[in-house]
C-alpha cells in the first residue's frame, strides 16, 4: 500500500482492519518515491509503526515501511501483484474495492437484521401481559406493526443479496482464468451462505412470531370470556337473591297469588339470562375447540355457569310447586269460606214470615238444599286428609287456618241443618203468621244521620243507601226455645249503624245475651267490613279491567268518542292506585284482624298516609263527572256495560270510592261502641278521628278546587283549617264610606275560606252552571298577620267581628249555628296564638296589608229594590285621578316592569292619548304606564268605585 504520507494513512487501515473479513498479521506500507526526506530504516518504520499503533490502540500487529517495489517483492511474489506494482496480474483496484465493499456491506447488514431480529424477539418474549383488553389490543396492533417493519428490511436486504449475487455472475463470466473465477466463486458462495442465513432468520423469527401472535389473541379472548363470565355470574346470583327473596309460602291467596306472579316474571327474567349464559358457554367450547392455552380454566367456568343455572331452574321449579300447591289449599279454604259466608247470608236473608206457609217452608228449604249441593270440594274431606293431601307444603299457619275453616264449615253445616229441621216441622205443621214488632231504636241511633262530606249533590253520598239492610240467623240455642208449644213472639232487631239485622227469639235471654258477648258483635261487624272490602276491590277490578283497560282496545277503539281519547286519567282519576292500595296491601291487613277485631284501629292508624290517595281521587271528581256527562250516551260505554252485565252505569262506579271512604267511619264507630279493652278503644278513637279528619280534608280541598278568580297560589295559603257559608256585613273606618254601608241592611252570602296565613271570602255561584256543581268567586282575602276578632256581638249570639288592620275594616259574620261560631272562633284564636309566638321579637311592618271588599255605589239605588244579587252585576266605575291602596299583588301590571304589591299606596296622575294610565306607586317611588283593566285588577273589587284614600 503506497502512501505519500505514511503517518495520514494509519487512519485507513485502521478503517481497513475494521471492515476487513478476515484477521491481518502483517501490514505492507510501500513509500512513494516521490517522497523528499530520508527514508527511515526499516527497523525504524517498523518501530514507528508499532508506536502509532500502539498510540491507536487499534492495530496490533507490525507495520512494515518499504522504500521501493523491489523490497516488496522480497515479502510477495510478483504473480500476485499487479501491473501497478509491475508485476504481471491484470487487476482493476477500484472495481475490486467496490464489489468487496458491497460484500463487506451486505454481510454487516445480515448482522445487523440478526441482531434487530434477536432484539426484537427477547423484546416479545419479556413483554408482561396487561389486565386489560385494551392495553391487549394496542400490543398486538404495536407487535404486528413493527413485525411487519422487519419483514419489509428482510425483504429488502435479501433483494439487494439476489441482486449483488447476480452482480457477481456477471463479473465471473467475464474472468478467463480460472485462478480469477475461483476467487469470484468464493465470493459468490460467501453471499449465498449469506442469503441461506437470513432466510432461515426470517422463518424462524415468522414461527416465533406467529406463536406470539397467537399468544396474546388467546390471552385477549380468555380476557374477554372471564368478563363475560364475571358478568353473568353476577347476574346469575341477583337472580338467585330475588329468588331467594320470594316466599315459598304465602299466607292468603292474594299473596301466594301474587308470589306466583313475582315467581312467573322471575321465570321469564331468568330465562332470558339463561339463554345468554348458554352463549356464554357455547363461546368458551369454541375457545376450547380450537386448542386454548387456558383450556382447563375456560371448562371450569363452563361447568360453574351450567351448574348456576341448573340451580335457579330447579329453585324456581320447587318453589313454584310450592306456592301451586299453597294457592290450590287457599283456594279450597277460600272456597270454603265464600261458602259459608253464602250460607250465613241465605240464612239471613231468609224471611221467617214466609216460614208460615207451607210453600214458603218448601221453598226455603230448597234454597237450602241447593246451597248444600253447591258445597266445596273441601267439605268433602276432613281436616286430617287434607293435611296429608298437603302435608309437604303444611306450615303451623296453614295448619292453623285449617282447623279455623273446618271448624267454620262444621258450624255453618251445623246451622244449616238446624235450619232444614226448623223448615222441616213448619212445612209440616200449620202455624200463625209471625208478628214483627217495629225496633227499639237507642238513642244515639235516633240521631240525624251523617251526611256526605262531599259539597255537591252529584257527590254526596246518601248513608241510607249505604246502610241497607243485613239480617242474621237465629243465635244458637235457640232452638230450645223453640219447642215450646206455645207460640212465641219473633222481634227482628235492626241496627241500622252497623249494617246488621238480627233475629232473635223474644224470650228475656236475648238481649242480655247479646249484651254479655260484645266479641260476637265485635266480630260480626269486622267479617262485614272484610266482605264488603273484597267486594269492593273486585268492583274497582271490573272497572278498571272492563271500562279502562278497553280505552286501550284496539278493537274497541271505532266505539271510543274522540272526546275520549287520552282522558281515562281524566275519567278514572287515580283509581289504580286505589285500587293497588286495597287489593295488596289493605284487604290483606283486614284479614289478619278477624280474630281480633278490636285490634284493626292500628291497621289504619298505619296507613293513615295511604289513604291520602282519596283526596286525589275527590279532588279530579269534577272533572271526571263532566267528562262522564259529556259522553256518557257512548256505545263504548253500553258496550262495555253489557260485556260485564253490570246493572248500573259506570258513573255508579266511578263514586263507589267516595261511598266506600263514608264506610270505614261508620264501621269504626260501631266496634268502638262495643269494644270492652280501654288500651284498644284508644286506637279504634284514634283510627275513628283520622278518618274523620280524612273526609273533613277530602271535602275542603273540593271546596278549595272551586275557587276562581284568585290571582296568586293558593298554596302558598298554608293549609285548608276551616270552610264554610255565612252572612257577612262589612262596616268601614272613614265616615265618608260609612254613609253607604248605613244603606246596606240585608247581608251578603259569603263562603269564607280559613287558611293557616290568610282568610279567604268568595261567593258561592251556583247558576248559569252546566256542571251542576258549585264554584266560589274570590271576593277579598285578609292575612291573618293583620287580623283581629270580637268574639261577641250585641244582639245576636252567632255573630262575631273579623277586624282588619287596625278596625280599618271591620267584617260582622253571622255563623249558621253557635257551635259553628264556637269552632271558628276557636280555630282563628289557634292560628292568631301562633302567629303571636313566632312573631315576637321581630320588627311590626311599617303597613298593614288590607285587600278588602269593594263598595258598590249605593247612591242612585233604590233601597226598596236592593238584593244580594243585583250587588254583584255592577260594573266598574271610571277611573279618575288620585290616591288609591293596592288589593292585589301584581309584577305584571306594568308595561314599565312597576312591581305593585298588597298595601302599597298608589297616585293615578293621569291618562295619556293611548288610553294608559300614567301611575306613580308611591311606597316604592316607582313611576309607569297602566293599562285600565290591569288597574281594577290589582285594586281588587275596589276597582268598581275607586278607593280615592286622600
């Protein structure tokens, strides 16, 4: 190697030693001849070769400097240089140097992707699989992205390896020698040994990356299916809880009913979770087909989720057997029960003085025979069958209701045959007719009876209608009496409160008798209240099933009037709720107490609250009766009448709740007449005053709906304490007003509305309305923080005095009785009591607000024509400028956004070109525009003659 510069060219060979294939023992440095300086002995340049190498640290091996060719010769023969070391070798450096150079190359780059390929793969092998699958999913995108990175390298050096082999064939068929060829040979079987390694590096690295591959889609799948599995899991045990959670048992039918149902809709739920649990499974056999790395694990959770759902199929199947086999006992003890009732029902209504005929007796007898074949399947066994017959299902309170019904079937049976025997020796014997004797009425049962709470005459409720007759068999022991030969007289006993008629013997025995055995009584009027409660939930049932549910018929919709259409909420109010209430929850509780009828007071002092849905109910009762009327001559309704066979109409039904509300009091107050245990006369007291506040709440909120003209939220009034009607006087301050009132001698009719916060006077209107219920125009309202009464009047014992703002108004009111004074004076004293308590140690405001009624203009009336009615057709007088006090909170009046409210004293100034008023509200030194109508509006009715105040 010839260098001009022997010390420059040490950084070649450094480079030459690098990218050289093999190792290099010897370095040949040829000086030019060109050269000026001495030349080193070769010793020398041997030693100064080392010592460069040396200082390197790269070339460890001697350097040998040379002056001339000749000495070259000396270390190679000359038939292996070149023509440039004038030797006899033809031979192209540079070619030479690029076909090395790009061997040297292409060897160094199938390293390179070896150690890319060897990186990459203990990259894959180290990778920790995440929990999640998307963390999952990103890997097998980022690992495929980048394998398919190198496949595109290995791609690239094996074409660029073809193309230097094919580089190389090229070179060899233009060598003569063979000596040359061999050498291009060797290159070129030094490139293919090449390209055979990076192939079979790139197959092995596609097997380790398909297995990776594989690998991670597996662990994703298996991810996938244990949330899968972990969420029907759950599933499966919340429907084993709710399972869990439905009884076996129940303890009436209604209820094992209605457990049945819970069960059928769990059923149906749990069928539909099932059926994604057999996917569930059907997906972990696909994994397991298809040879998954988790295959022990994926059958495991199959099997758990078969055997979850093995078990709730097989609960639900259990339990519904269960409570088939506990509804088909009820059912035969309900039955039982119906029938007896039946019974006890024929034997009352069974007139004994049509006993005295022949054909009566007969006739008699065959009701009774008729109602004997008519008996339950469950007289036909005896209480020990049945309880084998249902001994897996028997429980100590089944057990129990057993033996109450058989004892009960026995007794009826019992009476019946008492009776047939009674029926059988008056057929068969002649006797004189039976001679009734009119009741003994006790005094409180002489007593007015209540009316319906209800105001309008569509509402109320008529208690004789309510109160009809019910009659009782003959007591036992009495039959005794009976085989006396001589005739005895028959009294029928009525009690006209309790719904009760009973029939007894007229010896002196029977009324001590009853008297010593108030449970009989007691229970007597609780089996009355049980059986008119299932009667009227069934009653609501047909109702909503037979006149509601069709609304929704398609088929019946060509019969539904478009007024019809969307209002059965309109029509029906809340019934279902009412309806709910009874059905599951009320009549059930009922149940519990009939051996203990004395108890039920607690029942409903419990659900007190429930029965709040009444007011609901009254309060929509309007609206649904002028709905009814308006399309009562329907064919849907005919229709649906005729499909249920009901005798009345459905207006009858739709007022069976406000009749059956009137019940419950009546029937408390009987079994608190004849309740013995003071503990529970304090509850039936209680329950008997809640419902009593009940209807007095039901019917001042239908009051309170038919207010009109009130300007703000009645609401906001508190709550409804009193209402009622009264003449009402209103006696005025200023002697200028005073001279009008003095021609005012015959009073005004006002309905007076008493609020926790306010006093509210309308008038009751009931002409001119299509609705033929009454409605109360709002006349004033007094905040009861500015009012003060007299208590007494001279003259007239029930009249008292409601003062305003500081006697500013004073309003004289005639109640229609003292009691109801009393109750007034009473209430308003409470309110203004409180009202004293919490306002003490607040500031007094500097105003009192008075909105009072308006004065008619009496100066051109005749007073000898002068009527209540002729008050209320005046007109409002023109509005002429000065200073008036507002009646009415307004914040909308203004077209100046004036905010006007009660109290505040305002100035007219005057009316401009439009036709506004230009008014100045001096309390609150605003100034604005008035329309005139907004004006009487907000001076209330002292807008008919204006209030000038100065």
């Amino acid at each position: 190697m010839a260098e001009s510069n022997p010390l420059r060219g040490f950084p070649r060979l450094r480079r030459a030693a690098t990218s050289f294939p093999g190792n290099l023992h010897l370095v040949l440095v040829l000086r030019p001849s060109t050269l000026l300086s001495s030349a080193p002995s070769p010793s020398s340049s041997t030693d100064l070769g080392f010592r460069f190498s040396q200082d390197d640290f790269l070339l460890k091996m001697p350097v040998v400097m040379l002056r001339s060719v000749g000495d070259l010769l000396r270390y190679i023969d000359e038939n292996h240089l070149t023509s440039d070391f004038t030797a006899k070798v033809e031979y192209c450096h540079s070619d030479w140097i690029v076909l090395r150079t790009s061997i040297e190359t292409f060897a160094v780059t199938v390293k390179e992707i070896a150690q890319l390929l060897q990186g990459f793969g203990s990259e894959l092998s180290e990778t920790e699989l995440p929990d999640e699958a998307n963390a999952i999913e990103f890997l097998l995108h980022s690992h495929t992205h980048r394998y398919r990175q190198m496949k595109d390298d290995i791609r690239s050096v094996l074409k660029e390896g073809r193309l230097l082999l094919s580089n190389l064939e090229t070179v060899k068929a233009s060598k003569r020698e063979l000596e040359e060829e061999s050498e291009i040979q060797a290159d070129m079987d030094t490139v293919q040994r090449l390209l055979a390694q990076l192939r079979d590096m790139e197959e092995a690295f596609d097997g380790f990356f398909e297995k990776h591959h594989l690998k991670l889609q597996q662990y994703l799948q298996l991810l996938h299916y244990e949330m899968s599995f972990q969420q029907m899991d759950e599933v499966l045990e919340r429907l084993s809880a709710q399972e869990k959670d439905i009884a076996s048992m129940g303890t009436t039918l209604v209820q094992t009913e209605q457990l049945l149902k819970d069960l059928e809709t769990l059923d149906k739920q749990a069928q539909e979770e099932m059926t994604r649990a057999q996917v569930v499974i059907l997906h972990g056999h696909q994994l397991a087909a298809n040879h998954h790395y988790a295959l022990a694990l994926i059958v495991q959770r199959c099997n758990e989720l078969r055997h979850h759902c093995d078990i709730i199929t097989t609960a639900i199947r259990t339990k519904r057997a269960s409570l088939t086999r506990a509804r088909d006992l009820l059912r035969r003890l309900e039955e039982a029960l119906r029938w007896c009732d039946d019974g006890a029902y024929l034997l009352a209504s069974q007139m004994v003085d049509k006993f005295q005929t022949r054909e009566g007796a007969q006739e008699a007898l065959h009701y009774l025979s008729c109602h004997q074949e008519r008996a339950p399947s469950a007289l036909s066994n005896s209480q020990e069958i049945l309880s084998l017959e249902f001994e897996a299902i028997l429980t100590p309170q089944l057990q129990s209701q057993i033996s109450k019904v058989t004892e009960k079937l026995n007794s009826m049976q019992s009476m019946i045959r008492n009776r047939e025997q009674c029926l059988k020796r008056l057929a068969d014997m002649q006797v004189r007719p039976i001679q009734l004797v009119a009741p003994r009425p006790e005094p409180e049962q002489t007593m007015q009876r209540c009316k319906s709470p209800l105001f309008s005459p569509k509402h109320g409720v008529d208690l004789n209608v309510l109160n009809s007759k019910f009659s009782f068999d003959l007591l036992p022991g009495k039959r005794t009496a009976r085989r006396n030969n001589n005739q005895r007289k028959i009294e029928v006993m009525h009690d006209y409160q309790g719904n009760r008629s009973c029939l007894y013997g007229s010896g002196p025995e029977t009324d001590s008798e009853v008297e010593e055995n108030p449970e009989q009584v007691t229970r007597h009027i609780m089996k009355e209240l049980i059986a008119t409660e299932r009667v009227y939930v069934d009653e609501l049932l047909s109702v909503l099933l037979g006149y509601r549910a069709e609304m929704e018929d398609p088929s019946m919709s060509y019969l539904l009037p478009s007024a019809l259409r969307s209002q059965k909420d309109v029509l029906f109010g809340n019934m279902p709720e009412i309806y709910q209430f009874h059905s599951r929850v009320f009549l059930q509780d009922l149940q519990s107490y009939l051996e203990t009828p004395e108890r039920v007071g607690a029942c409903f002092l419990q659900r007190k609250e429930k029965f709040q849905v009444y007011e609901r109910y009254c309060q929509n009762k309007p609206r649904s009766e002028l709905l009814w009327r308006q399309c009562s001559d329907s064919p849907f309704f005919q229709e649906c009448q005729k499909k249920l066979d009901h005798k009345l109409g459905l207006d009858s039904y739709l007022l069976k709740p406000v009749q059956r509300l009137t019940k419950y009091q009546l029937l408390l107050k009987e079994l608190l007449k004849h309740c013995t245990e003071q503990q529970y006369r304090c509850e039936l007291q209680d329950a008997l005053d809640s419902m009593l506040e009940l209807l007095k709440s039901v019917n001042d909120s239908m009051h309170q709906i038919a207010i009109t003209g009130y300007q703000g939220d009645l609401s906001q009034l508190g709550r409804v304490v009193m209402q009622g009607g009264f003449s009402v006087w209103i006696s005025h301050k200023r002697a200028a007003v005073r001279m009008k009132e003095l021609a005012r001698f015959k009073p005004m009719q006002r309905h007076l509305f008493l609020y926790d916060h306010a006093l509210l006077f309308c008038k009751r209107r009931d002409d001119d309305n299509h609705d033929r219920t009454p409605f109360y125009s709002f006349k004033s309202c007094l905040r009861m923080s500015a009012v003060g009464i007299t208590e007494n009047v001279k003259g007239d014992v029930k009249k008292f005095e409601i003062w305003y703002s500081g006697r500013e108004v004073v309003y004289i009111v005639q109640a229609p009785t003292l009691e109801v004074k009393v109750a007034w004076l009473t209430e308003i004293r409470k309110i203004l009591t409180n009202r004293n308590k919490l306002c003490q140690g607040w500031p007094v405001p500097a105003h009192s607000v008075a909105i009072c009624e308006g004065l008619e203009d009496w100066g051109a009336t005749d007073l000898s024509n002068l009527s209540d009615s002729e008050e209320e057709e005046d007109q409002p007088a023109p509005l002429v400028a000065g200073r008036y006090r507002v009646m009415v909170e307004s914040s909308m009046a203004s077209t100046d956004d004036i905010i006007f409210n009660c109290g505040d004293v305002i100035q007219l100034l005057h009316e401009d070109s439009s036709g506004m008023w230009i008014v100045r509200n001096i309390s609150r030194g605003e100034e604005g525009r008035v329309l005139p109508e907004d004006l009487h509006r907000i001076l209330g009715d002292a807008g008919k003659n204006p209030e000038i105040l100065y």
